[in-house]
C-alpha cells in the first residue's frame, strides 16, 4: 500500500439523524439484520483489506451507537447486556467491525462518569445526530505504560500534542477521545480530550498490518499542537479515583468481540462439515456429519461457546448493578466477572476458530474461502491484555479479598 494510500481524509458527515433504539428487543433485531448484510461481503472486506466506510456509516446511521446515550439527554439508556450482545451478532459476521464501535461506548462511558452536565448535553447530542467517537489511547516505542502526549496551556489556548497507535476506529470518527497528561502541581493528570477530527493539526495514518483484524482501522493519529476548547477536556484520572465501571464496561465489551468470532467460526465449521468434508476412513460413514468423532468434538465446542455466553450474561448484570450503585465493592464484583467472563470468551473463541479447520478438513485451507479469517482475527483481538493476569485478579480477589486494579484493562 502506497503512503498517499494510507494518508486518510476525514470522515464524511452523518448521512442523517439516527433513529432512537426504544429497547433492548429493537437493538437485537437491527443488530441481526445488519450482521446479515456484514456477513456478505466480511471475507473480501478482509481479503483487500478494504475499510468499511459504508458498513460503518451504516452501523451508526442504525442508532445503536446511541443505545446508552441517558434518558435525560435524550436516549434510550439501554444497559451493557445491550451493547455485549450487539457487538457479539455483529462480530459472529465480521470480526473486525465489531470492534470499531469498542472505543466510541468506552469514551461514552468515561463521559457519563466523568463529564459534566454540560459537556453530557454536547456530546450525547453529537450521538445522537449520527457523530462517531474513535480512539487515541495507547502509545508504543516506550515500555513504561505511561502516555507522553501532553496537554498544555498557551496565550489561553489549550493545545494537544502526540502521537498515538492503536488507535481502532479513529479513521472512521467525527471525534477522536485522546489520552492526553498536563503537568499540574508538581506532576501529570491524565485527560481524555475529545478531539475533532478535521482539526488542523491531526492526522491519522492507515498504518495497522496485524495478520487480524485487518479492517478496524487501527493505525496512527499524530497531533501538531492541535487547539482544543476547555469544554472538550474531560477528567480521566479523576475517574479511577472512585470505583467506576469504566474498566469493566471496556472488559465486557472485549469479551463480547471475542465470543462474537468464536460464533462466527463454529457456524462456519457446522456448514463446512455438513456441505463438503469427508468423513475419516475408519469411522465407516458416509457423511462427515456422522463421524462420531467429529460429532463430539462439535459438542465440546458448543458447550464451551454457551458456557462463554452464559459467563458474558452474569457480568453483564454484574457491570449494570456497578453502574447503578458504583462502590467499592460492586465495582471489584463486576470486573472480577468480566474478567471471568474474558477468560472463558477468550478461550472458546480460540478453541472453535482452531476446531473450524480440525474438523473440516485440509480442503477448509483454501486462500480462496478464507477461511482463516475467523482463526486470525480471534487471536489477535485476544492479545488485546493478557488472560493470565486476570486470573491472578480473580485469584487476588477470592483467596486475599482484594479488590482488582482500577484501570481500563481488568
């Protein structure tokens, strides 16, 4: 791909004002009917690495990126089993638009905790008008953690600086929320600026080559002392000092992209098995969906994948008392569930895009299916934070009867 190929324009205008979703049955069926279309062209989108612009303004133009926008701000405020179950029909079809809308309710989330009434009145307004919120979070060539895009204060103008990676579904954003540190009293206090994207000085670069999840659209963002207005500065630190639910309501929707592909995956294998495999010389049968065997390997695949579900459902619940009534302990209670929930999503979705192929045979190989699709992006969406740390959490949690971290990973 060429540099002038990768340098990227800003995101065209809302095509119109979204709908309002009026329930969690109105999400679901909107969210079906357009994973039907998704699933349709997933493996070409994926084979080209062609982003899904029209895919994307039709996800937003849906109104479910609305759904948890308040009541008092004009919403439908549907709840986080709402969102998990959205992002996992839409990840059964393609894997990679299922994490794009990740970011935009995170940065949501982050403005419901911490926001003000006013900047609450802007910014779900933007939603609910069809504006989309990407991500400029996370930053690599350093291996301390620590963010050095900074936040200052010049002639009374407000200026951000920085460059970030990772940054899934800004390429498609009106908004691109930044993590951003100001030097204040002697040391820094970390902000998520919410950035316009058409702001001079931004500029976002298609640079993302991981083998999966090819299309989110997680490249590069470059700030060059972009002007903010005060109004845009949101308290992000601020927002782990209590128990918030803003790291359980990110795991739960990472858990939720990954039980989604692990879908997407044991769906393909049934029809692969039933249509073209062959059954193994000594089981004797004549059909490959006969084979003892592989009827059972079936059934321990779907048994780990409802297992997972049923996991998700408990740490929705989990995440939506914590937003309720946020304290210390139903916030430790709802990310020792989701992180119970990660580990199961995580290995179910591994272990039913692995069994796609054990099942269906060499022939499942085949570039021209791509079937490995499912297999590349489950794996690289699963490396997103480690799954060994969440048991040392859980372990932490039920043994010593300490709390988890207070950070957007657990």
């Amino acid at each position: 791909m060429s540099d002038e190929a990768k340098a990227a324009a800003p995101a065209p205008r809302p095509s119109g004002v979204p709908p309002v979703i009026g329930s969690h049955e109105q999400a679901l069926e909107v969210a079906d009917k357009l994973a039907a279309g998704f699933a349709v062209t997933a493996s070409e989108r994926d084979r080209g690495r062609e982003l899904p612009w029209s895919e994307v303004e039709q996800f937003s133009q849906s109104g479910l990126w609305g759904v948890t926008v308040p009541k008092e701000f004009g919403g439908p405020a549907l709840g986080s089993k709402t969102v998990a179950d959205i992002i996992s029909t839409i990840g059964a079809a393609d894997g990679s638009i299922s994490q794009i809308p990740q970011n935009h309710f995170y940065a949501l989330e982050v403005l419901r905790v911490g926001g003000s009434w006013e900047q609450k009145r802007f910014f779900y307004d933007r939603v609910l008008a069809g504006e989309r919120f990407g991500n400029a979070l996370a930053e690599i060539g350093n291996k301390d953690f620590k963010r050095r895009t900074s936040l200052r204060q010049e002639n009374g103008d407000w200026i951000v600086s920085g460059r970030k990676f990772y940054c899934t579904g800004a390429i498609f954003a009106h908004w691109i929320p930044t993590l951003a540190v100001a030097q204040e009293g002697g040391g820094q206090v970390s902000y998520l600026v919410m950035v316009p994207r058409s702001s001079d000085g931004v500029a976002v670069v298609d640079d993302w080559d991981g083998f999966g999840q090819r299309v989110t659209g997680s490249g590069s963002v470059t700030f060059d002392n972009v002007r903010v207005e005060e109004r845009w500065i949101i308290p992000f630190q601020a927002s782990f000092d209590t128990p918030t639910t803003i790291g359980p309501f990110a795991q739960l929707m990472h858990a939720a992209i990954d039980y989604g592909i692990g879908v997407g995956a044991h769906e393909e294998m049934k029809r692969f098995v039933r249509e073209r495999a062959r059954p193994w010389i000594d089981a004797n049968v004549g059909r490959a969906s006969d084979d003892p065997l592989t009827v059972s390997a079936v059934g321990q695949v779907n048994v780990k994948l409802k297992a997972a579900a049923a996991l998700l459902r408990r740490a929705s619940r989990f995440v939506h008392d914590a937003q309720s009534t946020p304290t210390e302990a139903t916030v430790a209670a709802a990310s020792v569930a989701v992180a119970e929930a990660r580990i199961l999503t995580t290995k179910a979705g591994l272990l039913a895009a692995t069994k796609l192929f054990e099942l269906s045979g060499t022939s499942a190989t085949a570039s021209e299916l791509n079937l490995h699709r499912y297999w590349r992006n489950v794996r690289t969406h699963t490396l997103h934070d480690p799954v060994r740390w969440k048991y040392q959490a859980i372990g932490n949690y039920y043994l010593n009867e300490r709390a988890p971290p207070r950070h957007g990973a657990i």
